[in-house]
C-alpha cells in the first residue's frame, strides 16, 4: 500500500486548489493576457511556487544517496517538491515515459534526480494542461485523451511501489476561439480520481 496522505500534504493540495481556482478566474476575465500554453503552464506554475514558498512548504531539506554525481552524494540538499515536465514513467504493457506539464511530488526521502531508473518519486499532484486559441494551440481530441489516460495511469500506480505514480490528477483544457460563457469554477481534487475542467472565457451578460 502507498503511504497515507499527511496533514501536510493535504494542506498543499488544499493551497494548490486554490492557486489554480483563481488563476482560472483571472484566465476567464482576460484570456488575452496568455497566448500559449507555455504561457498557462509557466503563470500557474510560478504561482504555486510563490505560495507554498510563503508558507515554507516548497523546499525539503534531504540527503542525497543515489545521485551519480558523487560531489552530492550523501550530502543534504534542498529540493523543490513543484517541477515542469519532468520525466515520468507510467504502465501501459510496457513502461512509457511522458513530461507532465506541473508535478507536484510528495514528501519524500529521495528526490529527483535521486530516484532509480525507470521508478518514479512519489507524486502528489499531475497537472496536464491544453491551450486551444483563434490563431493556434493544441485542437487534436485524441492528444486529449491521450493526456487523460495518462493521467488514469499514473493514478492506478500510485500505491505500486515497484514505479509509483500520482495521488491526485488534473486535467486542463482552456478554449479560448469559442464564445463566451457564465460558468464559474471550484477546483475540487479528489484522491484517484482525474479531475477535467474544460474553461472557457467569462461573460456577465
């Protein structure tokens, strides 16, 4: 079985719901403020930074042991629980490897680059986001999909110790060539489960 969710972390994934609910709200209000979804990704990313960084939950204090660079090895370092596109490795027959746009990893005792070949660091959080525009962006469904069942993936392996995956998924679509809505969003996580918002730009009319 995977390791309970700490008190700790719960209240990560409680800062990191509300980081995203509001950057969601900003989107909606001016969606032309982002013309990329590199650009999504780096804004959501950075503000989950700054968060956890004020509330001192962003950078762990560990020791490095299986490193190859042996100028670190066995040395205690600080590690930052949030990266971009890191490699990951997931089941599907055979092991696969993908580049989640935001990780979120867990406490943990041996972080990236630490972790064994083709077995993950224990994740808190996978985040995929897509960004489809007037002029551009990702419109393929099955890039999509593809994304979700990756996302399904790493859920199921969250307690498989011989790779790991995630406790939580998160699923982004922003459209923004398409006409304006009045729906609103609450970021609600739940544990196993690939939770999908398809956001859309906000009107008040």
């Amino acid at each position: 079985m995977g390791k309970k969710i700490t008190k700790r972390e719960n209240k990560i994934v409680s800062i990191i719901s509300n980081v995203i609910e509001k950057f969601i709200r900003d989107w909606q209000e001016s969606p032309f403020e982002y013309n990329t979804e590199i650009d999504i990704q780096a804004e959501i990313y950075s503000r989950i930074v700054k968060q956890l960084k004020l509330r001192k939950k962003l950078i762990l204090e560990l020791q490095y042991d299986y490193i190859k660079l042996q100028t670190y090895k066995g040395k205690m370092l600080s590690y930052r629980r949030a990266s971009c596109e890191y490699p990951v490795y997931y089941k599907n027959k055979r092991k696969k490897r993908c580049y989640p746009d935001i990780i979120i990893y867990r406490d943990i005792s041996n972080p990236p680059p630490d972790s064994k070949e083709g077995i993950n660091c224990p994740m808190l959080l996978v985040c995929e986001i897509k960004y489809e525009t007037e002029s551009g962006g990702d419109f393929k469904i099955e890039n999509r999909q593809a994304d979700v069942k990756k996302l399904k993936y790493l859920l199921k392996q969250r307690k498989d110790k011989t790779i790991y995956g995630t406790e939580y998924a998160l699923f982004l679509n922003f459209i923004r060539k398409v006409k304006v809505s009045n729906k609103r969003f609450i970021v609600s996580l739940k544990s196993g489960q690939v939770r999908r918002y398809n956001i859309k730009p906000f009107s008040r009319r």
